[in-house]
C-alpha cells in the first residue's frame, strides 16, 4: 500500500509539473504581448509637396523616392510607413538635401497613427490598416493585405475626436466616421487574418500563433509547428508511460528494490520532460523566426 501511495504521488507531481511546462511559455508569450515598452527607432527624412499630419500613412512619390505622399486604397501596397514628429525620435536619417518641407517617417517602433472608426472602434491589439480615407488608417479585418502594425491603445468614435469625415457606401449612402489617434507598434506586414480562399488557417491557429510570434505567421511555419510539437509530444507521452508502467511492474515483482526502482522512475520523467520542453523550444523558434 505504501509503494502505491508513494507512486501515486509520484504521478500527480509529475503531471502537474506537466501541465506547467505546457502553458509556461503561452503565458511568458502574453506577458511579452502585453507589456510592450515604447520603443524609438532610426528614422528618416522625406520631403512632400503637400501638408501631411503627424500619424498618416504614407507612400513614396512616384518617380521620386526622395519625397512622400499620403498613401491611397489604390496603392496600399506600397505602404511605407507613418509620418511622426521630428522630437520622436533620437535618431534621423536624411535621405535628400531637398529645400522642399521634410516629414520624418517611421517604419518601426511605437507611434501615434491617424485613425477613423469606418471599420468600427479600435481597441489594443487589434491590427491597422488603411482607410477609405488617404493616410487614415482603420481597424483591419479578413479582407485587407497589408497591415501597419497593432493598435496598443483604443479610439471609439465618443472620447478624443479630433475630426470627422463622410465616407459614401457601396450602396451609395453617406456614413460619418470619426477620425482621432490611437498609438500603435508599427511593423508593416501581411494581415495575419486576410481570407485565403481554402487554405486560410483556423481562427484558434492564427492567434495562439501571432500571440506566440507577435507578429504575422505564414501557414507553413504554423503547420510545421503545429508538427513538431506532436511529435515532441508523442516521444514524451511515449518515454512516460513506459516508464512509469515499467515502475510499476518492477515494484510488483521486488518491493525491496522500492528506492532505485523509483529513482528510475524519476530519471523517465526528467527525460520525458526535457523531451518536450526541447520540442516547445523548437516551436517557438519555427514562428519566431
């Protein structure tokens, strides 16, 4: 009865320890997540024929790479980044002498971004995209490809409205929207959650897998991670239960031999466990990187 009692034991803090292992790193992976510090970045200097506000997206001129637009629908494509002010950053690039007016646009770190509620409220974390309204950005959904980054504050249409503007449906009915700042992080990139006709990803895939990387992930990584922590999982699940079944008919045959037969028994579950924790690791880099 003893030699039960102990196994039994033995089983419970194993599988909690388990259980540890497992959500440990969706856990570090939130935190990451959601304490975002504020980050500058090296950013450079445009000129512009026209008036840009801080927060617009913004394009290169065509046929002028020295210089910056406000970006349209039509060009969404060739996002380059969200116009700040000169104090925001530390350090600045100049890309041309030009005596024209000079932007400082930025393509990384942690800024504020002119948006409008035409896809509805925006909240932290959602992802930004651009609007019907040239360098205005909105809350992003399934049907857009290009994304400028992730919301880490929210705007509602009600509190910190700076403007508005009328926007005309597809249905021909005007629609007010209104048009203020959130901060957001940004880092230009395909929409995690852009429809792809049938080979579009699960919902529950596509955010425990931008939550892990924190930035978009394409299906062949996920898929590959999704592989690898099976496969980990399986050997682990494998080296424990023989193990443990292995303890179990050897305390059966010699009782004496309780310590070293449960030293072994130890000695499986360490190794099943670093099995595994090896096969997190190796997920976490397969999205990461």
């Amino acid at each position: 009865m003893t030699c039960r009692n102990t196994l039994t034991r033995w089983l419970v803090a194993s599988s909690a320890l388990v259980l540890l292992i497992i959500f440990l790193p969706f856990g570090v992976a939130t935190a990451a997540g959601t304490n975002e510090t504020v980050s500058q970045s090296v950013v450079e200097s445009f000129g512009t024929d026209s008036a840009l506000q801080k927060g617009m997206l913004v394009k290169l001129k065509d046929g002028d790479s020295s210089k910056v637009v406000a970006l349209k629908q039509t060009d969404a494509a060739e996002m380059q980044g969200v116009v700040i002010a000169a104090s925001d950053t530390a350090v600045t690039l100049s890309a041309s002498e030009s005596k024209t007016s000079q932007v400082y646009v930025a393509v990384d770190g942690r800024y504020p971004v002119l948006v409008s509620t035409q896809n509805g409220a925006i909240k932290p974390g959602d992802y930004l995209t651009l609007s019907s309204l040239d360098g205005v950005a909105m809350k992003a959904d399934e049907n857009q490809a290009i994304v400028i980054g992730k919301a880490s504050s929210d705007f509602n249409g009600i509190v910190n409205v700076e403007s508005t503007a009328s926007l005309i449906g597809l249905d021909g009915k005007k629609t007010e929207v209104a048009i203020g700042r959130v901060t957001a992080n940004i880092a230009i990139s395909h929409n995690p959650f852009q429809k792809q006709g049938g080979s579009s990803l699960p919902g529950v895939f596509q955010r425990v897998s931008v939550g892990i990387a924190n930035k978009p992930v394409s299906i062949e990584r996920v898929y590959l991670g999704l592989a690898v922590l099976l496969v980990s999982a399986f050997i682990a699940g494998s080296l424990l239960y023989s193990g443990v079944r292995a303890t179990v008919v050897a305390i059966g045959r010699n009782p004496l031999a309780r310590r070293s037969i449960m030293r072994a028994m130890l000695q499986a579950v360490l190794t099943s466990l670093i099995v595994f924790i090896i096969g997190l690791f190796a997920v976490y880099l397969v999205l990461k990187l």
